[in-house]
C-alpha cells in the first residue's frame, strides 16, 4: 500500500498521468425551466434514465447499503426527529486501520446514491490500488435518505422541506464518517473526497469547511463559480450552443430557429412544457457529449450531438423545421426507439429536491444571449425569480448565501494562501465548465482542463491508467 | 499605510516585536458548576462588574451602534422573524475603500458587545497605524442582540433559545461584513479577527471556515481544545490550583482544606451555591492575574492572586480556615469595600446564554484531581451532565459536534498543510493556556506564549510597542 502521506499527490499523480482527464459522470443539468416559465431551475434531469435498468453495473459494483440516524438540523437545538441517512459501504479491499487504509467517499448528490454509485466507475476501479475503502453516503432528501418518515412528508411544505441545504448535507458527511471513523477505531485513516457536478461542489467545499475530516477532494465538473455575478450569466447556454455549432452550423441554426417556429404554436396546450422538454435534451446532451456509447442520463450513441445533427442536416430539403427537430430529439429521448410516446412533464407539482435548493440557496443567473445562443433570448430576473419561488414554494431565495458561506468571489485571492488538495477537473466541452475552477490557484488547488473534453467516463481513464 | 498584501505578516510582527505578548483580557471564566451540581458550567462570570462603572473607557473609544437585520437561522429555510443584531463601528481612521483600508473585526462574546469593546485596548489602538475601520458585531442572543423582540421572549424555553450557537454567529459576522462591504464598495479591504476567549475561539475558527470573508486572525487565550478527550480533564483546575501554589503554598493547603470544612457546613441552606461563588472567584482570579490593577471582571489590585493569598496567610494563628477563605475572597468580590452584603446568585434561572451553550454544544468535560487541585475531588460524568441539561434546558448536549465541526483533534496533522494567518496567543499562568494551541501548527498558524504571563492588557502590549 501506498505512503499514507502521499496518498493524495498519488491520486492527483494518477489523474494527469492519463491523457483524458477523469470527470466522473456529470449530474449538471439544465437551468432552463425559467427561459420560458418561472418555475425555479433544475439541476438533475426529470427524464432521467430509469436506474432500473442499470442492473448489470449493480452486479459489478458490490456494496451494503446501511442507514446512519442524523441531526434533522445540525446547526440548531430545535427537538427535531433523525432521520435515518443511507450509505453505501464496500470494505472488501480496505488495508483496515492499522494499515491506516484510506477511505475514499463520494459525496452524494441530488438524487438516488445507488445511481451515482453505478456510474462512478473511477473511485471503485482505484480503491483496491489503495487498499481504499468505499463509501457513498445519500444526500438528505434523495433516494430512501428522507426526514419525517416518508418522501411525502418531507416534501410536504416549505417547513419540512427548510433542512434540504448544502451545509446540513456537508455535516451529515462529517458526523456520519467521524462515527464511523470511531466505531471502526480507524480514526487515523485518511478520508479523501470524490464527486462531480453539485457532487464535485460539495466534495470542494467539505474539503474546504472539514479539512481535519478529509485530507483532500477531486471535485469533477463543480460549478462553483456559478453564482452571483462571478462569471457571466450567458456562460452556460453560449457553451451547450457552441458544442452543437461545432458539430454543424446548420444544425445550429435549425435550432435557433425554432423560436420563431414556437410563436407559430399557438395550439399546443403546453408550449411551455415542450420548450423545457426540449432545451433541456440539449443542455444535457452537451454534459454528455462523450465519444462512446453511454447510458447515464439516457442510452446514448457515441457522439451524441454529431447523431442529432446529422439527423436534423439529413432530412430532405423542405421538412418543416418540428419535424427536424423531433428527428433530432429522438435520439436523446429515444434512441433505443421503444418509446411510443413522451411524457413531457413527470413530476407535475414541480416538488423535487432541485427545485427547492435552487430556489434557496442554489441560486445560479442563467440568461441566454442574443448572438451566440441558439436558445430563445432570455435575461435572467430575479426579481421574477424570487416571485416564482414564493408562488412554488412559500420562500424567499438567498442569492448571495453561496458566496458568503463557501467564498467564489475573487477565488484566487482567497485561496492562494489557505487550503490545499483540491482537484477541480472539468472538460470545456461540458457547459458546466464555464462556471468552474479553470485554473490553477496554489501549489495544491489545482484545476485539470481538457480543451476538447466533455465530461469523460470512469472507463476511459482506467484504460489509459492500465496502458501506461 | 502599509502594503495590505503584507498587512497580516505585520500584526505578527507587531506583536511577536513586543516583550509581553498580547492578550485581549479574557472572559474565560470557569466550568464549575459542575463540581458540586449538575448544572451546565458557565464560560462568563455572572458576578462580572458592571460595565456602567466603566464611562470613562467608552468615553476613550468612541464608536457608532448600528443594527443589521439577520437571519435567525442561516442554515435552513424556515419561515422566522429576522433579528437586529448591534455592532459598533468606528471609521475614524479608516483609510477608505479606495486605499484598501482593513477591517478590524472583534468577534463579539458571551455578553454585552460594549463591555468587550471598552476592555479591548489594542484593537483601538492599533487601528490608527493600519487606516483601519474597527467593527464590533455583538453575538446573538447576548446584549442588545436578541431574536423574538426581547430577552425573555428569546429565553423562553428550549425552542426559542435553539439558534444560539457558535455556527450561526459566524454566519451572523459573515453577512454582516459581507453586506457591510458591499454597501461600503470596500469589498477589497482586507478583514482581520480579533477575539479573546470564547471570542478568540470564533476568530480562529472564522479564519478557517470563512477564509474568503477574513484574512487573518488573533485568536487569543481560545481554548479550542478544551473538547472532547483532547486535553486531560484535570487541566483546567490544575492550572488554577498552580496559580495559587505558587504564590504560597500554605494558601493553596487552606483553601484545599475548604473542602474538609465544607463538609461540616450541613446547615448552610445553600452549600452548592456558597461552594460555586467561592470556586468562580478562584477560577477568575486565575484569568485576571495580572501585575497592575484591573477592573475587567471586578476592580482588583495588582497580582491579584498574591494579595488574595496574603490574606489567607496573614490571619493571626488560630483563626477559622472560613474566616481565612472569606478574608481572601472578598479580595475578589469587594476590594473597593463598597458592598455590604454578597449576593450568592443573580441569576437563580440559571438560564444565561453561556449555560445553554454549554449544555448544547460547548460540552468542555473538566475534572479536578485530588493531588494537584485544591479544589474538591470531582470525575466529569457525561451521563450527569446531560442530566443537569435536560432538567434545566429540555436539551440533550451534543459533545462530539464541535470537533466535528471545527476540528481539534490531532489539530497539527490537520492544519500543517491548510489554511494560514492564524495567531494563538497566551499567557501559561491563564488556566485556559490548557486546552490553547500552544505550539506552531505551521509557519502561519503560530502560537506565541509566554511563561510567565497572565492575559496581559492591551495597554502594556501598547506600551512596549511604543517604546521599541
């Protein structure tokens, strides 16, 4: 096993001995439901392939799934019930404690744990190179980690659902390893992060906040820079548009086009519901732009946005401009062609976890511009923003909350002196990118970049690790 | 003014460059309650002197009070009444946002901002040299700060009183300067915490959770490792003890003694009570040892513990070993000879702020051992403890949260490659030094400690710097 005190440059050392940087699989989803409504952005796609169906990885992935009870509210002393916490543990080639076995954790994000645990390959193919035990804790609120006994009620109202934040879930990681740590009398083995997209935010900022309860974090695809006014607000849309633009133009300008074409629908009962349908497949098939098959989001061929456009340049000269685009869909939505119909919206109250803490705390600006959007012309309000989210859910955002209790303003200056072991990893092809760490801030707050990179899976890397 | 990119480095050198180390004059006060009830240890005296005494000190520091409306709970989303919290803010010198002009930041106690403001010497002194602004924020639930309109609204019970903790008033202090500076465009002026004691505790921990709002921090006489198992139990009582042995150590063989008295005493009503007034002035003492008369916790001559020890020891032979305790206490309670009669207890509710901190989260387990402390024999027992919280409060403690949370175990392997700008001073004759970082933890997370040193006023410190 490795010199425990190198474990993390070993890590960092193994990520850029690859040629393609490891970004585990990326959540980053669109926020596009407040282009053409003001409902509160998501995060984590509603159409989300069914993990159901994703079997073959469970088998390959073996883990016990045990429940830890937690604080309802970490940070006050209101008489609140626990709530039984899920984790997922694999100890099958930990080095144990005397051996000071590293522990590598993966930090839950917004959804079910079992899905991020099946399609993050990356940190169960090294473990055994580190002697590493294997932890996935849930996220609060997700998967069967739900307060007040049953998602119903948890989801119930403003009040219940008021515990579903960032720091609650970051203390749950730190009082669920601490104990764990303890019972294990492995106190002494290091802990080292993991975790992309809002998974990669929280695993930067846990390392950031808890630096006596992990030694350091690879935070793949982290948009932490996404709040406020750090970066600019057009960020996100101009880079999904650019990778559609750089598969062919013309695809491009279909698309773009189909504003113009939406006007003209005036049947459609939910033209809304259409618009959101379709600008998130292109939000997300740009986070998954990889150059193999995949299936994490939905089954997907290689090259995704290469197939959509070739589907939409291909049809024959006069298609209408729907027809195109619903040729093109399909291979987000159905590519598998089982589908007989769509279903546009599958959670019509609109009540799920992203929702909420995007209309909190995880308030991210998002306007598309007029020149280098193929989206329709949006300018992120807050005003009507903040309306929606009283409308939705009885609650006033906290804009700039993000920024003051984890810093991202002027980054740089802050962390250059303080803190150490944080990976931020990103592909510029992922429209996440744009609002992440791109460069490197100290010595040992590094960011790994592929220019032409989407978010890369697990599979690839290992290959290039077994190569070298 | 000088270069702020080297503004921290020249605070150490100011005061590493003076003889007697700075210490803003502590609040530290004791935990024994505990030794003969089982109520919650206080961190506060409630015997301290009344700051309306002290017109003549706020007339030297002149200071704006202003109020900022906060959130009651920043760490979830329910619907409560915000809160005015005081701060006091003086720009006088203040070099302005165009010169990057710091921030001196006191991070307010256990009590009344102002009487921490008035007793807090070199933070007004110092200012001048650097343009600085100082900025006292008061923490919540203490002085003028409390949430649901009132003080007794605030400590009604256990729901009302369930947002006092120390991770909400760092958010409290992090908003605050955040909005501060924005209003003020002097978001590039450096911030740098103060704090002594409990106050001293949250500086060194905003630094480390907030590195992005401060740059760095003087957190002095803070026991951040009186927690948990990280310190021995006895340390605190024995540093006491020593204090007393060694001004004589026939004073320190009568008030051990005491406890053999105490024994006999079966008709005084309230034995518990007379035993805790007696123990804090002892323990106070200790904190306020200082070479020069001081009117912190009470008006007190010079090497206050000396004179105290002299009266114990100056009783003709024959005299009552009550009679020598109480000719040595009222040293404490009435050197000026102005009271007529003591009031044991003040606050018979026993419901202050520091009690209910202390059975919340500031869970401190303290002992005294029966060679070296001459207070009486006593074990911590959790069990008993979290008793005494539930009877008074309806609050089980939390002992494990503050290590969770802010860390403080194996605190070097922790913080030698993270985080910077931190300086612990203290004195070793303070018996809070114990559970202090007393040892350099990196080439910017120093200790400066003096051996012989009590916390040292600010004026001495002031003194010696003039004269180098």
């Amino acid at each position: 096993m490795a010199d425990l005190s190198l474990l993390f440059p070993i890590i960092i050392l193994i990520i850029t001995s690859t040629t393609i940087i490891f970004t585990p699989p990326t959540l980053a989803s669109q926020q596009l439901d407040h282009l053409s409504s003001n409902r509160a952005p998501r995060f984590l796609s509603k159409h989300s392939y069914s993990i159901k169906t994703q079997q073959e990885e469970q088998q390959r992935y073996k883990y016990e799934s045990k429940y830890f009870y937690q604080q309802l509210d970490h940070f006050s002393f209101l008489n609140l019930p626990k709530f039984p916490q899920r984790y997922l543990i694999n100890t099958e080639h930990w080095a144990g404690p005397e051996r000071r076995g590293p522990i590598f954790l993966y930090c839950g994000n917004e959804g079910d744990i079992e899905w991020f645990a099946v399609n993050t390959g990356f940190v169960w193919e090294i473990a055994p190179l580190f002697g590493a035990m294997v932890l996935f804790p849930e996220h609060r609120y997700y998967g069967e980690s739900v307060p007040f006994g049953s998602r119903e009620e948890a989801y119930k109202n403003a009040s219940t659902l008021s515990y579903l934040t960032a720091e609650q879930a970051l203390a749950d990681f730190a009082v669920l390893i601490t104990d764990l740590k303890r019972n294990l009398s492995a106190q002494a083995c290091p802990v080292v992060l993991f975790g992309g997209s809002y998974g990669g935010m929280l695993a930067a900022w846990m390392r950031l906040k808890y630096p006596h309860v992990a030694i350091g974090a690879l935070a793949s695809s982290a948009p932490i820079l996404q709040f406020e006014d750090i970066v600019p607000p057009e960020t996100f849309y101009n880079l999904v548009s650019n990778d559609f633009k750089r598969e062919s133009t013309s695809c491009f300008n279909t698309i773009k086009g189909l504003t113009k074409t939406f006007h003209l629908c005036r049947e459609l009962k939910s033209t809304e519901d259409l618009a959101d349908w379709l600008d998130s497949a292109y939000s997300y098939l740009a986070m998954v732009d990889y150059p193999y098959p995949s299936a994490f989001m939905m089954p997907l061929p290689g090259y995704p946005i290469r197939e959509v456009c070739k589907r939409i340049d291909g049809c024959p000269n006069g298609t209408a401009i729907l027809e195109r685009i619903f040729e093109g869909i399909s291979v987000y939505y159905n590519y598998t062609g089982e589908l007989h119909c769509f279903e546009l919206d599958d959670d019509p109250h609109g009540l799920d976890g992203w929702n909420w803490q995007a209309c909190t705390e995880m308030v991210m600006p998002m306007s598309s511009s007029h020149d280098q959007s193929m989206y329709p012309i949006y300018d992120f309000n807050y005003s009507s923003f903040q309306e929606g989210c009283w409308e939705e859910f009885g609650v006033i955002p906290r804009p700039r909350w993000i920024t003051t209790e984890f810093g991202g303003q002027d980054i740089k200056t802050a962390l250059e002196t303080f803190g150490s072991n944080i990976i931020f990893s990103n592909g510029l092809l992922d429209p996440w990118s744009g609002g992440s760490v791109l460069q490197n801030i100290s010595e040992t707050i590094v960011a790994l970049v592929t220019e032409e990179g989407s978010p890369v899976n697990p599979k690839v890397i290992f290959r290039c690790y077994n190569n070298l």
